[in-house]
C-alpha cells in the first residue's frame, strides 16, 4: 500500500522511546509486548529510575532480554498476570494511586493497546503522557457497521459478524472510539458473490 | 479580516469590591442581546471620551439571565497607562462605553477529570465565570486564590457561597502562609488540568513547577494578558501606505497605528491572541509577547504590535 492510498484513522506504530520528563513512569505490556518495553528500558538506560517506575506485565513469557531487564532491577512495584484480561482488570487500581507527572507506556497486541488506551482515557490521560506500540498479533476487533456488534480477534480479510451473521469486509478505518476497525457487508453490491477468504492479519 | 464587533453599553451599576476593585455592569444599548460567555471570556472595553482612547482587555465575571448585560472587575493600577485609573475615576452610573464581542483564550477543558484554578489578586476574574461552567462535584474543583490580605480579596463572599470544602484562600504574609505551588502540583490524581491566573511571577511559578514535577503541558492552562508597558519612542514606516508614524512613549504601536485610521485585527492586546500579527521589513524588534515562537522572534520578520515595540529608531511595516 502506498502512502497515498492509506486510510488516515489506521494507526501507526514506531518503536517505544522513553520520555525524561515524566516523573513516574507505568509501563504495561501483554505478550510480545513485554520485548517491547525491554528494549525500551535498555535504550533508556540510566535516564529510567526504577524507582521511579511501576511494570505490569504478563500474557506470555518473557524472553531471557527481558527477563534480565525486568526481573533484576529494584522497580518499585512489579506485576506478573497471566492473561491480557487480568491486566486489563489489573490498570484502574494502578492509576487510582498515580498522580500527575506520570507516562503511560503500553506494548503489546494492537487489540490490547487500544483497550489500555481506552482506560487512560477514561482517567483523563492526554496523548503527551502516553507512548504506544503495537507489537504481536494484529488479530482485529471489528465492529459490524450494519448491526455494531464486535466480532473479536479477526485475521481474515472477510468474516462473519458475530452479531448478526453478514459476512462482513474488514476494512482499514480504525475507530479510536471504538477500539476496532470498521467491517461492512461483503457483497452489498451484488447479493450472493464473495471474494477468497484469506489470513491477512498476523 | 477584521472579525469584530464593537458594541455600545451603557454602565448601569457600579460596585466597590476592595479598595481598588470596582466591578461595572455593562448594559448593551437598546435592548440588544449581548453573546453567550463562557469562562475564561474576555472583552476589549474602548473609553471613547478619555483624554486618549484606551482600549483594554478585560475578563468577564458575569452575563446576566436575560443577556442583557456583562460585568467586569477592573483593578486601580497606579503605575497603568491610564485605563484603569479613568474607569475607577471617571466612568459613572449612566457613563457610555464600548465594548467588542467576547474572544475566549483562557477556555475550561470540560474532558478534565479534576480543575485546579489558581488565582493571585485581580486573576480570580476570570475563574469567576468558570465556576458557573463547572460541576460541583467533590473532589473534582479546587480554587487557590491568593491575596495581600482579605480585605484585597475580591468575590469573597460569593466564592464561599457557591464552593463547598474546594475554596483555599491564602492571605499571609508569611513564606508558610502563601500557597506552595510545588506542594499542590506534586500531588494532585491523573486527569486534573491547572489554570492559573495572576501577576506575572505566579504564572511562571506554576509553570516551572509542572514542568519540573512532569506535567504535560496540555494539561496547564494560563492567562498571559500584559499591560502593554512603556518604552522609547520611536518612528514606524509603512512601506506599503508610504506613511510615517511616530510611536510616543506612553503608546503602543498598535494605538499609533489606529490613530492613523489603519484598522489592524485584535482581541486580546496583551500580546497573546496572535490576531494583530504584522510583517516587518526593517528594524531591531523588541519583542514581548506571548505569542510568537522563539524561532520568529529571533528572524525579527514579525512583530505583535499591540505591546512590542523597537529598539532602533526606525520600524518598517509591510502595511
């Protein structure tokens, strides 16, 4: 795809970089995430004070980078979950006690991302205080433009709503507010023809 | 384009808040509607009749229910160029003004999940009008209002009246009497914006200290409104009119520029808005404003007029 032919509203990612000015930093990563952050913290080096800094992390193991960044340094808090639901369910109680001067950085599977970001917003977070990178599987949630359900962890260019069952088009256009793509009908334009089904999202 | 619009009041009640406080009610002529305000508003108040027509910024405190009217507070500043001193001394029940249609530079981010307002002096105007715009929830407002003492401390009463446990007032003279900005700053939950507003030396203390303790500077929120102070005279020429002005040192450019019948957009005349921005083709700028980056300071190819002025002798305009 082209620069030119790219929907406008589908993020981008570039790798993690820290940011100094933060006072706290709160570093979240699910799954392949978690090398993310490692290789954050290590361009980071000194400027990152781990006790200045909060890590929750889990959804897969850690590699033994990551394992040395992590597992060695005296943060001032450190989580290990087990599934990117817990630590979902884990962050509000994290920002409850944080205070201004924070950043927020998130790595992990671009679904996953953007439910984080959904949470640092809801807590009034600006886009200054949070740093994002999608690394993992760019499995999609896609919401159905004809009935709104979401159908979750889509990797196929067409799939069948889980809502109201139209095998849905699963296009560029990112929702922020939603969190997920935008899926319409696959054969609005003539009733009964669908293209190959392929795995276009890993 | 020139995007205002200056409408005749009337003042219809004055009132002495402090002993160098008066707030005016300002009445549109004719039963016109004034426009909705919101906090954070401000108009342009033109004297007409004075000695020399000063024309200065002022934040709204008020609209009243049927939009008939807007109040204003101005401070007595001895050391001003005059405005002040002809409102408090000259302007009467019944004494006809000018004013422009509100311009918001100082507006409330409604996503924040806490307001801070810090306020020093005169600068409690504006938050005046915010509190009328913002929840009162517990926990979620909070006005830090600094003054020489309480018998300085303008809207004391109404403050009390509408803010329940948010309303800290510091009237001491003493170093642990006055509010620790970097105390209240290091300490305040995610989502909470500060907007201060007050002399000079506030403002920058509140924005050294959220820029030391990591605020992102979305979240801090500032009225930077400056008398526009004195300066060597000096002699401006329009290139363009093929006019030459001289700038005295009791002007600003943009009054001398006026009085040349030039109409150059403004709002604010404090060097903050941007809206009287102007090419210079020659001269040494002195800049001081609020507006321009450091970048175009420094390529000295553009000035605000309504509070810089020049160091050399000699300023071209493009105008």
């Amino acid at each position: 795809m082209t620069e030119k032919d790219a929907i406008r509203s589908q993020p981008t990612y570039s790798p993690l970089t820290f940011d100094a000015k933060g006072k706290f930093n709160l570093l979240i990563g699910c799954a392949q995430g978690i090398d993310a952050l490692a290789d954050m913290v290590i361009g980071a080096g000194e400027t990152l004070d781990p006790s200045n800094t909060e890590i929750l992390i889990g959804a897969g193991d850690y590699s033994d980078d990551a394992n040395i960044f992590f597992g060695e340094k005296a943060y001032r808090n450190f989580d290990f979950l087990c599934s990117a639901e817990e630590l979902l369910n884990a962050i509000p109680a994290v920002l409850d006690r944080m205070k201004m001067g924070m950043r927020l950085y998130v790595a992990g599977p671009e679904q996953f991302v953007w439910d984080v970001v959904a949470v640092a917003k809801d807590y009034g977070l600006l886009d200054e205080e949070l740093h994002i990178e999608a690394r993992g599987t760019y499995a999609r949630r896609v919401t159905c433009s004809h009935c709104k359900a979401n159908t979750e962890n889509v990797i196929t260019n067409i799939v069948d709503c889980a809502g109201c069952g139209l095998k849905l088009f699963v296009y560029d256009h990112f929702s922020r507010r939603l969190r997920a793509y935008m899926g319409f009908r696959v054969d609005a334009e003539v009733h009964g023809e669908f293209p190959a089904e392929v795995e276009v999202f890993r | 384009m020139i995007h205002k619009k200056i409408i005749p009041v009337a003042v219809t009640a004055i009132r002495e808040l402090t002993p160098l406080i008066k707030e005016f009610t300002l009445t549109a002529q004719d039963g016109v509607k004034l426009p909705p305000i919101s906090g954070g508003g401000h108009t342009v108040v033109v004297m007409p009749d004075a000695d020399k027509p000063h024309k200065n910024p002022y934040s709204l405190v008020a609209t009243s229910d049927d939009q008939s009217s807007y109040t204003i507070a101005v401070r007595r500043e001895e050391m001003g160029r005059g405005g002040s001193i002809y409102m408090h001394d000259q302007v009467k029940v019944g004494s006809e003004l000018q004013i422009s249609t509100p311009a918001n530079l100082f507006p409330i981010y409604k996503l924040a999940k806490k307001h801070l307002l810090v306020a020093g002096g005169i600068g409690i105007t504006p938050f005046m009008a915010y509190l009328k715009d913002l929840p009162f929830l517990d926990g979620t407002l909070e006005l830090h209002y600094s003054v020489r003492s309480l018998e300085h401390a303008a809207f004391l009463d109404e403050l009390k009246d509408v803010m329940n446990d948010g309303l800290f007032v510091y009237a001491g003279e003493r170093e642990d009497e006055r509010v620790n900005l970097h105390k209240l700053l290091a300490d305040q939950p995610l989502g909470t914006h500060v907007y201060v507003c007050g002399p000079t030396g506030m403002v920058d203390a509140v924005l050294k200290a959220a820029e030391e303790l990591g605020w992102p500077s979305g979240a801090v929120h500032y009225e930077v409104f400056k008398a526009p102070e004195t300066g060597n005279p000096f002699m401006v020429q329009l290139r363009e009119s093929g006019k030459t002005v001289k700038v005295g040192a009791n002007e600003t450019l943009l009054e001398a520029l006026e009085n040349q019948g030039l109409e150059i957009d403004y709002s604010c005349r404090g060097g903050a808005c941007g809206l009287c921005k102007t090419t210079v083709l020659d001269g040494d700028v002195e800049h001081r404003d609020f507006y321009l980056t450091d970048e175009e300071k420094s390529s000295n190819k553009l000035i605000m007029p309504c509070v810089s002025r020049c160091k050399s002798d000699l300023l071209a305009l493009d105008l």
